[in-house]
C-alpha cells in the first residue's frame, strides 16, 4: 500500500464518543485488516482521532466547516482527496452530509456511502436534504425497519438503500475473566440469578423501570440485578440519584448494585444470567446483538429496531414499553423456566452469527466500494 495514496476515507466530524464513534473507529480498523486502504478524516483532538492514532490508523484532520453551502471547505476536501487518489467517502455522522454532498458536486467521481446507525428523525423532504441525497451513492441502513423510515420521510431512493447490519466484533465480547471470579467482586452465591442491564444512566435508557420491576418481584431472596454502566452530567447524575434513592428507599442495597462502565462487555455478560433492555426506543441495539453472540436470554422493551432484531419475539422474550407490571412478569418467568429462556438463546447465537458479526459487516460495505 501507498502510503499516501487511500482508496476509502472513513469521514466523522463528531466530537463525540458514543456508540457511532466508537463503531466509526472499529470499522476502520476492520476494513485495514481485511487489506481495505482507508484513511479516517477526523476533528482534531476528537476521541475518534485519538483513537486513530492510539491504533495506528491513518488520519487527516478534518477542517472546521458550516453545515450549509460551505463550497470552500468542500472544494478544499475534494482537493485533498484527489491528491491521494481516493475513490469512497463513507460516513456514519449525519452532519457531515452537506459538506460530502458539496465535495461530491465537485467531483463526480466519488463513491459516497452514508451508513446509518440512528433514526432518521423528522420529515427530511425540503430542498437542502433533496440536494444532499441526491448525491448519494448508497445508504446503508443495517435494518429494514429502519430502511422503511428513510424511504418514508426523505427522498432517499430504494435504489440508494442497502442492508447492512452494524457487527460486534466476536474476539472483543470474549471473557477475560471466568464467571466465577467476576460474581465474586459482588458477593454473588452460585445460586443466584442475576439480571443485568447496561448501558449509560439515561432516562432513555430504562433503569428504573427495571428498578421498579425488580422490586415486584424481591421476595425472591436469590435474585439480583446489576445495572453497568457510566453516568455523565446534567440530568443523567439527577436521574443517578434518583435510582440510588429508590433502592433506598425499597430496602435493595443488599439486591441491586450499580457499578460503573466495563470495558470488557464479556465479563460481564458471561457472569449474569439475564440480559434486559428497557430503552425508550433503540435504533440498533448493538448490546442486544451483543447478548444474542455471548447466548445470554435476553428480556427486551417491544419497540424500535428491537421488534426486527428479535424478529417480534422470537429470540427474546419481549413486554410492552415501560410496563413495569409486564417487565416484572417476563423476569418471574424467567425464574421460573429458565430452560425456554436458554433454548432461545441458543438459537438467538445461530442467528446473530450468521449476520451480526463485523467480518459481516465489512463484506458488505467492501462489496460497494470502488
């Protein structure tokens, strides 16, 4: 390979470091382990550039640009990307479309792909958003349901629209650790039964109703719950304290523990003994894909792309969205036949592993390269 010469840039113009980032990152790596030439146009002093430079990813930094009719950035790109001879943009962050679009406009010969990983939100049918998908070459929705929106609230062609599932990555959700020894950090018995959720605390993201659930449910002395995951300012430390008041104030310290983000997902999943994920709607929940591939039973709120990735049920047990009554069924169930719920997850695996997985992924966006 040419060190200056890339046939993929992967653009994010995101400061952020969320789910989109994080698999704008791993793509990259992935697609340059297959023999793919990529290149990452990322903000500087971005957790994606670092993370570039932390994994030895090609990076340029890209320049500071307003959404609207910014054709001196975009002809500034365009440049860049002739000088090293680059034949596909792909991006995953939306905002980056109007500049991908302008660059396009100054040269025809870019393959664009835009790879959703979110809803598409409002209606997107005005002149702006016609002009910018106009000059799309494909966009990848990595499910139907979420394919059926785009179609529906923009002008996106179905020509345009490919399905491609987002991946996990098989070695990353791997152990590190055995089940007995991560139980141990929470004084868990062998006989316990523990449900887990996680996931950042967010409102959204339906700790407490699993909380509230939970407490129906607490007569059951061996039951517990973990929820994982980090909690950032502003209403998310509000809510925090408002599932620290409620184990309180029901008496769960002795039941419930919430502990903090876990980079290896893979401990934990192979430590509990049921997954549940309550979110207000998820687009893709790769943690769901990430439970199906660890062959964790999964109980999950019955919207969004949860319905497709579960096929309605199918490989999971699903109760009504915010439902606490209905949540707490589904866990009692599960205490009490807990066979039905594995023979699910087993065949939830099958399914994710001939899908879900990364090397998946990258088949599918290598075949619409140029």
């Amino acid at each position: 390979m040419n060190k200056n010469k890339y046939d993929t840039a992967i653009v994010c113009g995101s400061h952020g470091r969320g789910g989109l980032e994080i698999n704008t990152v791993k793509l990259a790596a992935e697609l340059i382990k297959r023999g793919n030439s990529i290149v990452v146009f990322a903000k500087a002093d971005s957790f994606i550039a670092q993370r570039c430079q932390d994994l030895s990813i090609p990076l340029m930094i890209l320049p500071n640009y307003v959404k609207y009719f910014d054709f001196y950035n975009a002809w500034k790109l365009a440049f860049r990307l002739k000088m090293i001879a680059c034949k596909n943009i792909i991006t995953s962050f939306h905002p980056d479309l109007s500049l991908l679009a302008n660059t396009k406009l100054i040269n025809q010969q870019l393959n664009l792909i835009y790879q959703q990983q979110m809803h598409i939100g409002r209606r997107k049918k005005d002149i702006f958003h016609r002009i910018r998908y106009s000059q799309l070459d494909y966009w990848v929705s990595p499910l139907q349901l979420l394919a059926d929106d785009v179609l529906r609230l923009s002008t996106v062609r179905e020509d345009q629209i490919r399905i491609i599932p987002l991946g996990v990555d098989t070695e990353k959700i791997k152990p590190q650790i055995s089940r007995e020894e991560y139980r141990k950090k929470f004084s868990y018995e062998g006989n316990d039964i523990v449900f887990c959720i996680i996931g950042r605390i967010d409102r959204q993201k339906g700790q407490l109703t699993i909380l509230k659930a939970f407490d129906k449910i607490k007569q059951e002395k061996s039951i517990k719950l973990l929820i994982v995951g980090e909690k950032s300012t502003g209403d998310s430390e509000v809510y925090y304290h408002q599932l620290v008041q409620f184990i309180d104030e029901q008496n769960l310290r002795d039941r419930v523990t919430i502990t903090d983000f876990e980079k290896n997902v893979g401990n934990v999943m192979n430590a509990v003994d049921c997954f549940i994920l309550a979110s207000s709607s998820e687009a893709y929940g790769m943690v769901t894909v990430e439970a199906f591939l660890s062959k964790l039973p999964l109980i999950a709120s019955a919207n969004g792309g949860t319905l497709e990735l579960t096929q309605h049920g199918q490989y999971g047990r699903l109760f009504k969205p915010h439902d606490v009554d209905d949540l707490a069924a589904a866990m009692q169930k599960f205490v009490q036949d807990r066979a039905t719920f594995i023979a699910r997850a087993d065949a939830a695996y099958d399914y994710a592993k001939s899908r879900f997985t990364l090397e998946h992924e990258c088949k599918g966006i290598e075949s619409l390269l140029r």
